[in-house]
C-alpha cells in the first residue's frame, strides 16, 4: 500500500506550548488529508479534512483556532497543538486517500502526544 | 448523523478457528468500506475494501458487502494470535472522507 510517515511518534510537552505534527505522503500526491485523534479504548474521531492550498475544514466541536492545520504542498500536512492542555493528550493520526480506480486511506504512524 | 455500527467485543476465537467481524452503517449512499486492523499503541492499517455487493477474498481475509442491508462484515480464516487486535469498520461517501466504527476486538488464544 501506499505510505505515509508521520512525526514525531511521540512527544511530551508542556502545558501552554505548542507542538506540531508533521503528515507526509511519501509515494503520492494527497489533495487532501485527515487529522483524527484517538483516546484509550475509544475509535477515532475525525477532527478536521487538510486541503491543499486551502482552508482546511474542521469538524464540529473541533476549535480551528487551536488546531491549525496547514497544507502547504501536495504531500506535506502539519497539525499544530496551540497552548496545550493535559486534556490534549491523546493518539493524532493523519490519513491520507489515495486517488486511483477506487479510493483508499493510508494512515501515518501515530503521535502520541502528553501534555503535562 | 451518519453511524457505523460494531459489537465492541471482545471476540474470542481459538486458534485455527473463523473470526466473523460485523458491521452495520446508516448512510445509503455511502460507496466505499474498509476493514482497518489496529494494534493497541499503533495506527489503523488497511487489510480490505469492497466497494460492490457480494464477497472479496485476499488470503485468509474475506470482506462481505450487502447493500440492500446496509451491513458489512470481515471472516478470518485459520485464525492466528497475531490476528488478536482491535478491527474498525470504515465507510466512505464519495468525499473521500471515512466514518468509523468504534472497532471490535479479537482475541485468538492458542
């Protein structure tokens, strides 16, 4: 399948920093990505659909002004954490489609992010 | 609000035996489904789609769609330990954006 790296994997911060996440998609162009986050025992929740060279469209609930999202080219996505809490600890994983025959998403490998 | 439905399990299955993952959604004009295996501490990872009524075979996986019942399901045949995770039901519309199921987890004991 197709890949996409994501980094950091992990990282610990703290409260009122932010962090940024890089999303890339190594082997194809991604129009779009999404940027979920997934807490203990639970399924993933899209936060928000990252467009290139657009606004990225943000889930409801989900604060725009906390979690910028950038797309600045077509295979690099950033998610960044504005003054973190430690209630924004949690798994960010980004996903990217493929565009062929049929439409598949590939996921990056995960941040887990602590805020302490 | 569009829903995907999974029993969160666990489901517990020896070793050799079929797993039968199920999975119902509410969207009738969803078009694509994913079966997605998720480790505990990693991200999802792809092991099928289906896009058309019927049964799709790959390995030891196969990915069942029906339509008309809004319902999809995954078998795993020959089951393994390494089989034992968290499996997430995905649908798609036609915006490329995929609503999950809150997953189920297998366990396959020896």
């Amino acid at each position: 399948g197709a890949v996409v790296s994501q980094h950091p994997s992990r990282v610990i911060c703290k409260s009122g920093t932010s962090v940024k996440i890089e999303c890339r998609s190594l082997d194809f162009q991604a129009t779009t990505m999404f940027w979920y986050r997934q807490f203990p025992k639970q399924s993933l929740m899209l936060m928000a659909t990252s467009n290139e060279g657009s606004k990225a469209t943000y889930e409801q609930g989900v604060e725009k002004d906390k979690f910028l999202i950038n797309h600045a080219s077509l295979t690099l996505s950033t998610l960044t954490v504005t003054s973190a809490h430690p209630e924004d600890s949690s798994f960010y994983i980004c996903s990217a489609p493929t565009r062929g025959v049929n439409t598949e998403a590939f996921f990056g490998q995960g941040t887990r992010l602590t805020v302490v | 609000q569009k829903e995907v439905e999974q029993n969160s399990g666990p489901l517990s299955v020896p070793e050799g035996a079929i797993a039968s993952l199920n999975c119902t959604y509410s969207d009738r004009v969803s078009q694509s489904f994913f079966w997605y295996r998720q480790y505990s501490g990693k991200s999802p990872e792809l092991i099928m789609s289906i896009y058309s009524n019927g049964d799709k075979e790959d390995g030891r996986f196969t990915a069942q769609l029906n339509k008309a019942s809004q319902y999809v399901s995954l078998l795993i045949r020959d089951s393994q330990p390494s089989d034992s995770a968290t499996y997430l039901c995905a649908v798609g519309d036609n915006t490329d954006k995929l609503i999950f199921g809150t997953g189920t987890r297998l366990q396959v004991f020896p």
